[in-house]
C-alpha cells in the first residue's frame, strides 16, 4: 500500500465538463459550414463532441468545408475563443470542487483536446494555481479516445510532485464517451457527468448527473473503493 493519501490528483476535461462550451463548439461549426453551403445539424455536431479537434475538422472538411485542417481548426478556435471571452459558461458545481481540491492540497490539471489558446483563456479566470498545469490537444500524437492525454498528465504531474503516481489513484471527470474511454483506458478512476451528450452506464466507470453537491470526500470514496478492490 502507497504511504501516500489515496487521492493523488484529479484531472478534469474541459469542453463540457469544466464549462459548458460546446454550444460554441456547435455556433462555430454551423457558421464554418454555411460558408461553404452546408447545412449543419445539432445532430452532426454532437457526434464529434470530445473528439480530438484534428479528427472533428477532418470530418467537417469531408462534409464539405472547402479548408486545409489548420484552417478549420483556426476558425473555430478564433470563435469559441471570442465567445468565451464575452462569457465563461461554467458547469454546475465544477468551480466548488476545485477551491475545495486546492484547499485540501490535492493538485489538479487540466486535459482537454482543445488547444491551449482556448484552455488558457478559460484556466486563466480560475485562481492561480488551481491547476498544476495543461495538457492540450497539440501535445499529444493520439487524442482522445485513445489513453495518452491522460497518461502524459499522469506523468507530468509525478514530475511537478517529485514522485510516481499510480492511476488507480487518480480520478478524471469527463463528460463524453471519447473522453470516458481515454480516462478509463490510462487507467484513472472515471467519472462521467454527461452534458451535450449522454454516457450511458459501463463497466469501469462512474456516473455523476452533476458536480453540484459533490467534493473530496466523494473523490476520496471512489479512490478507496478502487484501491481496495485491487488489494
């Protein structure tokens, strides 16, 4: 057994989990798409929510946006950022948790495949030093779905601590299935709060309607239950 305390870290999604922003996300693909004449459904855009932003722009290229990848995701960003910077939708109960993390000295960090001109716009309205540090879409070869956002934030908060994490000790929250299946795969305790879209129930994961009413202890809970059950 780990001398450490059972919660280690916890690391957050942003993009509907941290704020609501996905909205914007949806604003910012109709408006790309009606300059090429394509009609852009709720229902399109759903279907890329949590994707790694690369692969949600080479979809929107084979739907019909007439733009290189780096055009498509510029756009976007420039809009989502401008909207954002009007308006920080923040998700129910995620700014509580955080404070209630910092005081307990339980360090977190952001893991968002959006990239970081938009996560630093939305970390930056938080207190300095709620979270540790970013990782973002541009630092990873393989987005979400797959585990590596997760497994670099893994390694690069041992790194910021002095000392190996275990994942088991590690909780992340997300909100989309992209994002559960990249948390759950790294090996970190996953909670999933849905939003845009729901994450039904599955093994290996928990499920949270909202972050309002939760805190440490909850966290604290979910990481003792996994510890003991891989005792």
């Amino acid at each position: 057994m780990s001398p450490h305390p059972a919660l280690q870290a916890v690391f957050w999604d942003m993009d509907g989990t941290l704020v609501d922003t996905e909205p914007y996300w949806f604003a910012a693909e109709k408006d790309l798409m009606a300059r090429f004449g394509v009609s852009w459904s709720d229902e399109q855009a759903m279907e890329l929510v949590g994707n790694a932003l690369p692969d949600s722009a080479r979809a929107l290229q084979q739907a019909g946006a007439d733009l290189g990848i780096r055009e498509i995701l510029d756009t976007m960003l420039a809009s989502v950022v401008s909207s954002v910077q009007k308006e920080i939708p923040w998700r129910p109960g995620a700014r509580e948790m955080l404070a209630e993390l910092y005081a307990a000295g339980i360090p977190c960090a952001m893991v968002t495949m959006s990239e970081s001109l938009l996560a630093r716009v939305i970390a930056d309205q938080l207190p300095e030093g709620t979270f540790r540090f970013l990782v973002t879409g541009e630092m990873v070869a393989n987005g979400k779905p797959d585990p590596e956002p997760y497994l670099l934030a893994a390694k690069l908060m041992g790194e910021e601590l002095g000392m190996p994490l275990e994942l088991d000790r590690i909780v992340a929250l997300e909100d989309s299935l992209p994002g559960v299946a990249s948390a759950k795969a790294s090996g970190a305790v996953t909670v999933a709060v849905p939003n845009a879209v729901d994450v039904p129930e599955q093994p290996g994961i928990t499920r949270w309607e909202t972050l309002a009413g939760r805190g440490v202890a909850d966290l604290q809970a979910l990481v003792a239950e996994r510890v003991s059950a891989s005792a």
